[in-house]
C-alpha cells in the first residue's frame, strides 16, 4: 500500500510538472537590464516608430549626466530635424524641446512611459514563479518575463496610470563585465518601436 502511494504521489507531481504548476525560483540570480552599468555615459539607438498610419525613423541619444540624471536627444533620420530634447530623472522628465507638430501631451505622456522604461525599469521584486521554460517575476511597477536558465528579461511590461506599456529585449551580448541588449521592441497602445543600438561609450 505504501509503495503504491508513493507511485500515485510520483505520478501526480510528474503530471503537475508537465502542466506547467507554478514553482517559486531563486530572484537572486535574475538581473535587470541597464545601459550605464559599467561606467558607460552615452547610449545611442536607430529607431523605427510607427503610430496611427505614420513612421518615423531616427536617432535616440541618450547622455548620462549625473547619478540617475540624463540627457536625450532626438532627430529625424531624414534631414537631420530635432525631434526633441529632454532632462530625464527619477522625479520625472522635462521636455526642453518638442517639435512643433508633435508637441501634444499624449506624445509627451508616450515618451516619458518609454524613456522611465528604457533607463528606470522596476527593480523591487515581489515574487518569482517558474512554469512553462520561463520565469515569471513582479515587479514594483510591473512584470519581467526571462527564459529558464537566463539571467537577463526578454521582455518588461511597464505598468502605467492606465494600461500598460511592453519594453523586449533581444540580441544580447557582451560589454564588460555584463550584457546588454542590441535590439529593443516597444508598445504602448497604439505606438510600436523597434530601436537597434548603435553606439555605447564611456
């Protein structure tokens, strides 16, 4: 009888298992993605953003000036434009400069989910659930996503005021003492943005 518990009891964890149950992982191990961890002060991405019909290709500069502290840069692939300027911190972002056109406050609103995103993500983790090949960790703020065995996100769902914005992550590669990620997706509602780095420097 013993015997034929324990084979019942050992077919039922197996089953569970390939069900994908939920089991708790070590959070310890996971990291967080960041372009400045190395001493780096200057990040620069080519992008692609498409919203309601239209795309923009450009270039997105990123200098760190301070501790948590940085300066963006943006301008249009075609002739060069300034798209925008802004100082970028914990306390929130201040545009010293907006393209005319698109000086509207949900292009603000956007760009300040996706720039708290890119250089803030959420580090206070909650809980780490395991299932299905994936970690799946909350977050303050939102949810990471890593494949079994990985130490970096692949993807990050910010959460907002309403609704939520989803940052991803892929081609990673070494730099230094860690890794960074060469291609970015971003979504947020309506807006979608792939960026693929060009440059990082001390």
């Amino acid at each position: 009888m013993k015997k034929l518990t324990v084979l019942v009891f050992s077919i039922f964890l197996s089953a569970c298992s390939t069900l994908g149950v939920k089991q708790s992982c070590l959070k310890e191990e996971l990291k967080t993605v960041s372009y400045f961890e190395e001493g780096q002060k200057l990040v620069a991405f080519r992008f692609a953003a498409q919203a309601k019909g239209y795309q923009l290709d450009g270039i997105l500069q990123v200098k760190k000036t301070a501790q948590e502290h940085f300066e963006i840069t943006a301008y249009a692939v075609a002739g060069g434009v300034r798209l925008m300027t802004a100082q970028v911190s914990r306390a929130g972002t201040e545009f010293t400069y907006v393209l005319p056109l698109a000086d509207h406050a949900v292009v603000r609103g956007k760009v300040e989910t996706f720039l708290t995103a890119l250089l803030f993500p959420p580090q206070r983790v909650k809980s780490c659930r395991e299932e299905n090949g994936e970690k799946a960790v909350s977050v303050e703020g939102g949810n990471y996503r890593y494949y079994t065995g990985k130490m970096y996100p692949y993807s990050l769902t910010y959460k907002k005021m309403l609704g939520s914005a989803t940052l991803s992550y892929d081609q990673y590669a070494p730099y230094e003492h860690g890794q960074v990620p060469h291609y970015l997706q971003y979504q947020d509602g309506g807006v979608e943005a792939e960026l693929v780095m060009i440059s990082l420097k001390k």
